[in-house]
C-alpha cells in the first residue's frame, strides 16, 4: 500500500491545479493511483431500479419526476414488495452485486411505504446484495431504521457547487443534503454522494463540489459522476452534450483526491461508445449503472456491458470482499 496520505483539508485551488493538468498526464497519475488502492480489473456493477417513480413535490431543473415540469413520465404508487424481490433477483443473476432503489421523494416520512422499503432492504440484504437506497432526505431515526434492516449504502448526490446549487434546486437547500449525508455517516451506513455535470456549472463550481466532497470528514464509499442525461419538459432539455474529456477530467481529479472511494460511471453512458467508457475506466472509475434502465431513462443493457467487460478484460467486484470496502472507507 503506497505511503499517501487521505487528506481532507483540500483546497479549491489544489483540485484547481489536478483538474486543469494536460491531459495525457492527468489520467496517467489517476491510473497510477486506481492501481495503489483498487484492483483495475474489477468494476463494481449495480443496478438501479425506481420503487417509486415521479410526482415528485422538488424543482430539481435536470430530473424528470418532478410534478412541475411536463415530462411525459407516468407516476407509479410505490412498488409491490415482492416485484421489487424478483427483480433484485434477476439483477444478482446478471451479475450484480450493489442494488439500489430509488425513490421520488423530497424526504423519508414515517408510514406505511417506509416499511414497505424497510421490507424491500430486508430482502435484498438476505439475497446476500449490498443494498442501497435513495429516497431523499432522511433524519438519523429513519436512518438507523434502515441500517437495521440492513441497508448497506445511501446515495444523496450533492449535485453541484454551493455556489451553482440555487440555479438547480430552490426547494431545499445545500446544507439539508449535507445535513442528511451527516445522518446517514451518524448511522453507520455508507455513504454514496457524487454529483452531474452538464448542469450549465463552470468548471470552477466542478471543483467546488469536488472540493465539498473530498473535504467531508470521511470521504463517500461511492462517488458517482453523472453526465445530464436531458430530460424533455425540463428546463435543461436543451443542455449542451458532456464531452468525454469533461467527464475524464472529473473522474481522474476525483480518484486523486479520493482514492479509496469507488468512482462510479454514473448517468450518460448510453452516449458514450466503449472507447469512451474505456478512457474512464482508465481514469480511475472503477463502478457503473447496469440493466436497460437507469431511474426513468434508458442505460446500456447487460448483454452490452458484458460484451464491453469481455473486450476490456474487466470483470465485476464481489460483494463483501474479504478486505470489506466499507471498513476501508472507514479506517480514514
Ligand atoms: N429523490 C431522491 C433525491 O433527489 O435525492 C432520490 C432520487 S434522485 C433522481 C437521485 C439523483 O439522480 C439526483 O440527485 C441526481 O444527481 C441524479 N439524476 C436525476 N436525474 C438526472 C438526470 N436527468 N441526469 C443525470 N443525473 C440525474
Ligand atoms: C446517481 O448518482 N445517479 C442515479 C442514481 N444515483 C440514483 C440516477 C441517474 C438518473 C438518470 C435519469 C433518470 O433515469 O431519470
Ligand atoms: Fe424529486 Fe429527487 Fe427528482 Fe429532485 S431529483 S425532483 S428530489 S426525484
């Protein structure tokens, strides 16, 4: 294990300073750290499904759930218990091993669909899955609640700068999504917080949400990096399409500034041919989306990405490795 030190006392101009390298030389020094902490072969795969789809109270201008634009998706009451069983199953048989159920909800509110994903992680877990959710915010209660059941990871991205944040989101605030990523760390689960780029953020408010991230005091197990995938309706339909070069330079400064951290290759892999995945890969993201269907939009299938694993001699990460990631996040 190589003598760097994780540190959490980054400045923006630091990460300024990785971030602008050429860039030859950035994903040459990213690739040499994925090498000091990870296994380049593995890629974690996880699947996402969406328990609870659209009719979202939130103003989030990228998502194609909320209530306030006209976005053509069909809302859904929470899903069957049992559907949500059978399709973790499907997903482990494919290859999986992280399964992650999201929600369209501003926050967690104690009821009857709370036990109902309390059941969902319950049986996920049992399937021997790392289990993940996103349901929006979350007090430390509901937190441990979850915990219990035997959820592993929370994602709640902070998607942005603090700076940029407003232009995004005006229904609830930076520091609330902080505020939950404290709950969650409080309750012993692992964290997965990243963000998207694509938003019509600088480059500076890139570094400042990486700046957030690397500086929390335990970085996030997981860190995905989403390209805006435009949802029509929504205020960014129009966005300008990420280049490749944007989402590398992300991941790179990324897996410098936290190199313990899986880096996922999140959102916008469907736009992306394998060559562009693979610069990725090289670059030090070493976790993705998999299964036709991200939350509401469409993804890469796994016949696609088993082809694309096979061409990059990768292969999918155990789960629950002996040297358990989760306690190497923690061991900061
Ligand atoms: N409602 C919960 C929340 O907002 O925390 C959980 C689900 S929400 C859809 C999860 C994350 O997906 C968002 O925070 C955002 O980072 C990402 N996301 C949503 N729509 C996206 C889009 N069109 N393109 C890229 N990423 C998107
Ligand atoms: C994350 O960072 N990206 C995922 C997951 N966490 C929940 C969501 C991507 C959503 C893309 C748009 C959609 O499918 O609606
Ligand atoms: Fe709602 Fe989450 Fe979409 Fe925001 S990102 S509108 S909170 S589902």
């Amino acid at each position: 294990m190589s003598e760097n030190i994780i540190r959490h006392d980054w400045t923006k101009e630091e990460i300024a300073e990785i971030y602008h390298k050429p860039i030859m030389e950035l994903i040459f020094e990213s690739a040499v750290m994925h090498r000091e902490y990870h296994d380049p072969s593995e890629v974690q795969v996880c699947t996402l499904l969406s328990v609870k789809t659209g009719g979202c109270s939130e103003d989030c201008k990228y998502c194609a759930q909320s209530v306030r634009y006209d976005t053509d998706l069909k809302v859904e009451r929470l899903m069957e218990v049992e559907k949500v069983l059978e399709t973790a199953k499907q997903a482990k048989e494919a290859g999986s091993t992280r399964f992650c159920m999201g929600s369209a909800w501003k926050n967690v509110r104690d009821n009857r669909d709370f036990d109902h994903v309390l059941e969902m992680v319950k049986g996920v877990s049992a399937m021997g899955m790392e289990v993940c959710c996103t349901l929006g915010m979350l007090t430390e209660e509901q937190a441990r609640k979850l915990k219990e059941a035997g959820l592993y990871a929370y994602n709640h991205n902070i998607d942005t700068s603090r700076e940029y944040y407003d232009k995004v989101i005006t229904t609830r605030s930076f520091d609330e999504r902080l505020e939950t990523i404290e709950n969650v760390q409080k309750a012993n689960i692992s964290v997965c917080s990243g963000g998207i780029i694509g938003l019509g953020e600088s480059e500076q408010d890139r570094i400042s949400m990486l700046h957030t991230l690397s500086n929390l005091e335990t970085h996030p197990e997981s860190v995905p990096v989403n390209a805006l995938v435009p949802i029509k309706g929504t205020p960014m339909e129009s966005n300008e399409r990420v280049s490749v070069w944007d989402m590398v330079r992300m991941i790179a400064t990324a897996r410098l500034i936290m190199p313990k951290s899986m880096i996922r290759l999140s959102a916008g892999r469907l736009e992306m041919p394998t060559a562009e995945q693979a610069i990725c890969f090289m670059a030090g993201a070493n976790s993705i989306f998999a299964g036709d269907k991200l939350l509401t939009t469409p993804n890469p299938g796994f016949a696609d990405d088993t082809q694309m694993f096979e061409l990059l001699n990768l292969k999918p990460r155990k789960a629950y490795k002996e040297t358990n990631h989760f306690d190497m996040a923690f061991a900061d």
